[in-house]
C-alpha cells in the first residue's frame, strides 16, 4: 500500500517560512523559485555533509570488528539457501580458475604424511581380502623367467653354497668308508679264493674233505 505522503528534505523545512511570500501578488513567483533553489543547494550541501561524516566513520569505526559484535551472523546465515546458492555457483568456472599445481606446490607433503600413523591404516586393511583379489596366475604369467634367470649372479651363489660346505669334511669322510668297503670286499675275496685253491689242490691229492669243508 503506496501513501502519499512526502518526507520533507531539509531544505525544504528551512524554507518553509518562505511559502508565506509565494502567495504575495508580483513577487510571489519570484519568491517561489528563490525557495526552490535555497532548498535544493541546503539538500546538496546536507548531502555532502553526510557523505563526508559517513568517510569519516568509516576511517575512524572498525567496521568489521562492529558487525562481529553486534550481528548475529549465525541467525543471517541461517535464513540463506545454500541450496539454492550452490544451484547459480557455476563449480567448473570456478575450478578453472584454481592454479592446482601452486596450491600442491604449496602443500608440505613431508609434514603431511609425517602425521599418518602408517601402522594404523595397515592395521584397518583387510589384507586377505586384498590378496583374495589379486589373480596370481596372471601375475606370474607375466613374469619373464628366463630374464629372471639371466640377472641372477648363479655362480655367485653356487660359490656361496661351496662356501658354507666342508668339501676337505665330506672328501675325508667319504673315502674312509669307501677304502674300508674295498678292504672288506678285498679279505672276503681271498678268503673265498683261499678256500678254492685249497678245495682244489684236496682233489687232486684225494684228500678227504673235512667236516668245516661241508660246512
């Protein structure tokens, strides 16, 4: 609902004494246009006046520290739609305008990850079911054996091997028992050859054969 009602300006509440000379016969037009332009330079000269007190505050006022302290921002805040502001927030305008790789260039990656406790993350894994997973045929399919194989120093090892073994040991040890088999098998040998040339020679000389001889 509209009024019709005007405000008086400041000017124009200086000049009112001056309306009394408008209805004056001859002058009184005269009087009404020096009214108009008194009022209009004091309306000027107020103006002027404010704006140059309102630059003076503001140099003077803390304007953020006043709004803090007197401002419920938390009640302005809640009467905004957030969700209606993010539907206008044009995001991929905005991202473009991000230099990402100042803001990485800016992050202490070292600090940062000084402050993961490693051993609390591995102990959250699931490991079976990470290893549950994973196609290990597939991954030893594609391992090259025989590349494998050419890069592995197999000398160096074997001389290691030889290195951890008393060869002088196994050498002695081992022909021991060879030379004392050979001596067993040599005895027997000519005990059995003992026995037939004295078999023999009974023949031929027709001895009688003893008991231990049947035996």
């Amino acid at each position: 609902m509209s009024s019709d009602v005007t405000t008086p300006t400041v000017g124009a509440i200086f000049t009112a004494p001056m309306r009394v000379g408008e209805s004056l016969p001859l002058v009184g037009s005269l009087v009404r246009g020096l009214r108009h332009r008194v009022s209009t330079g004091i309306d000027d000269v107020v103006a002027q006046l404010i704006r140059a007190i309102v630059v003076a505050l503001a140099d003077e006022i803390d304007l953020t520290s006043l709004v803090i302290d007197n401002v419920d921002l938390g009640a302005v805040v809640a009467t905004v739609d957030l969700n209606e502001v993010i539907t206008h927030v044009d995001l991929d305008a905005a991202i473009g305008r991000v230099d990402l790789m100042r803001v990485i260039n800016s992050i202490d990656l070292d600090a940062a990850v000084a402050r993961v406790d490693l051993m609390a993350v591995v102990r959250r894994l699931d490991v079976d079911a990470v290893v549950a997973q994973v196609d290990l045929d597939a991954a030893v399919a594609r391992v090259d054996l025989d590349a494998a194989i050419r890069r592995a120093d197999l000398i160096g090892v074997a001389n290691d091997v030889i290195d951890g073994v008393d060869l002088t040991a196994i050498i002695r040890e081992a022909s021991t028992s060879v030379t004392a088999d050979v001596m067993t098998d040599v005895r027997s040998g000519g005990e059995r050859a003992d026995d037939a040339v004295s078999e023999f020679v009974g023949r031929i000389l027709r001895r009688p054969r003893s008991v231990e001889d049947d035996d």
